[in-house]
C-alpha cells in the first residue's frame, strides 16, 4: 500500500462512516508518520481502521469497503473495520496520533499510530507477520529500543509472562538488526 491508497481509504471511510476522523491502528498506519516507509513495510493491502466518532460504524466500513468488496477488487486494497481495543497500546498513545489531512483525504482525516506505539502492539500481538513487521521497523532504525521499553512499561493490563516475553523479543530484534 501507497500512502495515496491509505489516503483512499480514509476518504471513503469518512464518508460511509459519516465521521470527519478515522483511526488507523494496524501496520499501514505507519504511513502517517512515514509516508515514504521502506516498500518491506507496505506490503498489506488492508487498512485496519475504525470512525473515531463513532466506532460502532467499523462494520458499515468493513462491509461496504472491506476485503473481497467491489471496493478491493477495483483498487487492490481494502479497510478493515476494527475496534478501538483491537490493538494493545501503551497509556498515552491517544496524544501521540499523527494526523493525514490533506487534498487527498477530502476534509477526513486519518489519525495514525506512532511508530513505537505501532510495534508495542506488534510485540504484543506476537503472530509470525507481526514479528516480521517489528523485525523489519527495527532493522530500518525506524525506532528506539529505548522508547519501546519505556511504552512497554506504560502498557496496561499486561500480565507479567506476556510483559516479559515482549521485552525479551524486542531486545532480541535490537541486537539481531546490529
């Protein structure tokens, strides 16, 4: 996915959502931050995105724009309408959104993970493609291993074991991108 494709999706979520701020809160968020990301990073064609204003309209998105929908089929990418608790975030992470507002977003704007946000719930979520997502992030020195301790430490509602293994992970990809 392009940055132009993620500003797609924000338009047409707006609209369908009747909701002038969309949250993206998977791996294409970091397109926000980073709207040339390195092309290993920009792989998925799906936007994980939900209405700010009203996030019970997530499925409205889904079902109109959403995998396997005309939508996807005439563009090659899609959103996926999720919940705000759908990724485990560090306390804070609100104020640390970086917002796409442009031509191109027609009005919406799309409000997008930082990136040391964005792997903290990639570590956390700890499936093979996540793994690689943070892997490859880290590999481009697009994070501090100093500021993902300090967000992992600000996570709530993380057990000890998972808290851990997520440390033990993002310490092992550190030393692995040296």
């Amino acid at each position: 996915m392009k940055r132009s494709d993620l500003e797609h999706i924000l338009r047409a979520a707006g609209e369908i959502a009747d909701c002038d701020e969309i949250v993206v809160v998977g791996s294409q968020s970091i397109l926000g931050q980073f709207p040339d990301a390195p092309k290993d990073l920009c792989v998925s064609a799906e936007a994980d995105v939900y209405p700010r204003q009203h996030p019970e309209r997530a499925d409205l998105i889904d079902g109109t724009i959403g995998e396997l929908s005309p939508f996807h089929e005439t563009f090659g990418y899609y959103a996926q309408g999720v919940g705000e608790a759908t990724a485990v975030l560090p306390s804070g992470w609100h104020d640390r959104l970086i917002r796409i507002n442009n031509a191109n977003t027609r009005g919406i704007t799309g409000l997008c993970l930082e990136i040391h946000d964005l792997l903290i719930a990639k570590a956390i979520a700890g499936r093979p493609k996540d793994i690689a997502f943070l892997r490859t992030a880290i590999g481009h020195r697009l994070a501090s291993q100093e500021i993902l301790l300090q967000r992992l430490d600000a996570v709530p509602n993380i057990d000890a074991e998972a808290r851990t293994r997520t440390e033990a992970l993002l310490r092992r990809c550190f030393v692995e991108a040296s």
